[in-house]
C-alpha cells in the first residue's frame, strides 16, 4: 500500500508536465557509449514513453566509441586535436560503417512492439534523412581536419514536417554537401543546432557522469548560462560535461527554453528530470529556474494552495481569496518552475512607520534552504525603502524562528492600536518585533 501511494503521489503531480510537454519538441542527444550498454534497451523505452505522450521528439547518437573501435581493427589510431576527431579517409570510412550501423540499431529497438513489452503497440514510424548541410572544418592551428566538418545549415522545416505527422526523427552526426560529400560531425553540436533551428522547448544532453563540482563532489541542479560559463572556467571539467555545458549555453543563448544535462547511466534518469519538479540532473536556462519576485494576481490560486494547509492546522490566520487580491501588491513569493513554494507580506500600518510583517509559509518540501530567510531579508530590505522603522510580527509556532532572526519578545499593548483591534485573543499569538 505504502509503495501504491508514492506510485498514485508521483503519478498525480507529473500530471502539469504531461499536460505541459504534449506537442512540444524536445531534442535529446545520448552517445555512442549509450548503444553498448546492456540498459540501452531502458533508455529506449523511455523514448517510446515520450512518444507516445506527444512529445515531438528529435534523438541525436553519437558514435565516438564505435568508430575508435573500427580504425583499431584496421589498426588505424585515432587522431585528436582540440578534443575533436580528425577525420582523414580511413577514419571516414569508420564513420560511416559506424553511423549506419547504429542508426539501424536503434531503429531496431524502436520498432520493437511485441505483447508484454513495455512498448507494446507503439507502432513507432522513425524517420532519418539528410537533414544536415554540413562543409569541412578546414585547417586550425595548422591541422588539416579533412573529413572533419561544421554545421552549415538545418533543414528544420523538413524535420518538423515529420514531427507533425508524429514521427520519430532520428539523426546521425554526419552531415552532406551540396557536391555530394560526408562529413564526420560532434553530435553534441548537431543535438544543439538542431534545437536551435527548431526552437525546441527543451535541449536534453545524456552523458556519462553527472555535472558536479571537482571541489565539492556535489551535482548542480540549476544554473543560468552566465552560471554556466563561470562554472566552466573556475573547475576543473571531463571533457564531456565540458562539451555539454558549453552546448547548454550556446542553446540557451539562441533561444532554446532550457536544456538538461543527465547523466545516462541512471536508470530513468530522462522521466525524473522531465516530470518531476526536482528532476535529478543538472538544468541550464537562460533565467532563473526559482525567482524571489513582487506577487502578482495571477499567484493567488498558488498562494492559497501553499496557505490553506497552515491556515488548518492554525499556523497561519485564515485569508480569504478577496483579501489576497486587496493586498496583493504587500506580497512577495518564491516561484519554482510554476509552482509558488514560499510567500509573505509587508502591510504598512496607516499614518505610521510600522509596518506588520505577516503569511511568511514555505512549502514542506523546500524548507531546507534558508528561503525563510530570503524572504524575510528582501522584506526588510522593502521596508527601509518604505521608510518604516519598526515591524512586527505575530507568531504561535515559529517564535524562536524570528527572534534567531533579531526579533525581541514583545507585549500586546505595544503593538499599533489598528492591529489591536484586530488581535485575535484566542489565538494568543505571540508578539515579536524588530527596529530597523
């Protein structure tokens, strides 16, 4: 039963993103290492999965491990500069033994709709093209790439074409030329690119290890782009995360909503990032991902929904949906993904510079962060701006919360004679107060 709760729990509140994601396009690149494992078959599944939700989805391979596998069986090395492959004509060949053969794998898998499979009767049409103009990368620092290319152009409008019809669109990291030629490219650039010229709503970056810190051992959850790209320069980075930190930026940079790095090997890591609120990897936006921000009207039904509960179990004075609306503009919310988990308010006590600071709630599941506080400074530093000298604050629960926070043990008949005649006495909420 205990385990049926957290199913029907978890189910009920990844309803908002299954509603949110249907028709939106979302471009997920995973790696060649991905087409070894023995959990490809998972990860696949969940592609289906997406699918057969609406998502428009455009899945971009790599194929960096198969094509060092087939230049060491011709006894070819491999050949590196800048961290990209040069491609002479042996490692070309590679590349397209390697692109062919994935591709129809994966294709494989995806057409796979046996009874008692998770994917029986999906019936997914998959779709692979020459959708990518590419044009040799030329000679850097004196290196001739040779078959070594850079995106020249996307076809996004034959791509989107094929995601109307519900198509699953795969793509390979090679791209053509005009006159006919092949040309080996980082699939990382092809994923972004791609969700560029797409305007995708999400940009997904499966790799091999999580996005943490080298100093610190933990994953980042959310950065912005400028986040990002000081992160990149103050740590010490593998190359992969690297790459894809420096693809989440350019992505967010052009216009992609939001882009995730997941590290792969974490079995359903791509639903718990896309349809929970937390997720499990790292996200890259072009803003922040929760925003301490003035309310607005729009927020009363989040703020009654974080309230209502407190207001029950008596640790906040019942509001009516009027009075949030009168008062809006004295309100200030922490807003995370859509969701309002904290609030409070500011209201000025007429013809004096006292203000009553008061509906100061976080969400259960988001107290550890010292959002309280963040609340309680950007109120402070409102209320200066008010030209207020004093507030108060009236508590039956989180007393020792505030006085932490400088607040002094008040009295009744020291608060302002309007918030006396208010009082409540069968509450007996303690007074507390603070000089500014």
């Amino acid at each position: 039963m205990q385990n049926s709760s957290a199913f029907v729990n978890w189910f009920r509140e990844s309803s908002p993103y299954i509603h949110a994601h249907r028709h939106r396009t979302f471009v997920i690149y995973f790696g060649g290492e991905a087409i070894l494992d023995a959990g490809l078959h998972q990860l696949i599944h969940d592609f289906a999965l997406l699918n057969s939700l609406g998502i428009r989805l455009v899945l971009v391979h790599g194929i960096r491990p198969q094509i060092d596998h087939y230049l060491k069986k011709q006894h070819h090395a491999s050949q590196f500069h800048q961290d990209l492959r040069i491609t002479d004509k042996a490692a070309l060949q590679a590349v397209k033994t390697a692109a062919g053969l994935v591709r129809v794998e994966i294709e494989a898998l995806l057409s796979l709709g046996v009874a008692n499979s998770p994917m029986a009767g999906a019936k997914i049409r998959v779709i692979s093209g020459n959708f990518v103009t590419a044009q040799p990368l030329g000679v850097l620092d004196g290196v001739d790439f040779h078959f070594t290319g850079k995106i020249r152009k996307v076809d996004n409008m034959a791509i989107d074409e094929q995601l109307n019809l519900g198509h699953v669109v795969l793509i390979s990291p090679v791209g053509y030329s005009p006159s006919g030629e092949l040309f080996n490219l980082s699939a990382e650039q092809v994923a972004t690119e791609i969700a560029i010229a797409l305007q995708a709503e999400k940009l997904v970056l499966m790799t091999e290890q999580n996005c943490q810190s080298a100093r610190t051992g933990q994953t980042i959850a959310q950065m912005t782009a400028l986040e990002a790209q000081k992160f990149i320069e103050q740590e010490k980075l593998a190359i992969s995360t690297k790459h894809a930190l420096q693809s989440a930026i350019q992505g967010c940079k052009a216009g992609v909503r939001r882009v995730h790095i997941l590290h792969r090997k974490i079995d359903g890591a791509l639903l718990i990032e896309l349809f929970s609120r937390d997720g499990i990897g790292t996200l890259i936006s072009s803003s922040d991902f929760e925003t301490l921000r003035p309310a607005v009207l729009n927020d009363i039904p989040g703020i009654l929904e974080l309230i209502t509960p407190l207001e029950q179990q008596g640790f906040l004075i019942a509001r009516s949906e009027e009075h949030l609306e009168i008062n809006i503009h004295d309100y200030l919310v922490i807003e995370r993904d859509g969701l309002i988990i904290g609030c409070t308010a500011l209201h000025k006590i007429p013809q004096s510079n006292v203000g009553l600071i008061a509906c100061l709630a976080i969400h259960p599941e988001y107290r550890k962060g010292a959002r309280g506080t963040q609340l309680l400074e950007k109120l402070f530093s409102k209320a200066r701006q008010a030209a207020l000298q004093q507030l108060f604050a009236l508590s039956t629960q989180t007393m020792q919360w505030f006085i932490e926070r400088g607040f002094q043990e008040s009295h009744f008949n020291e608060l302002p004679a309007s918030l006396q005649a208010t009082y409540n006495h069968l509450r007996n909420a303690k007074v507390l107060k603070i000089n500014l």
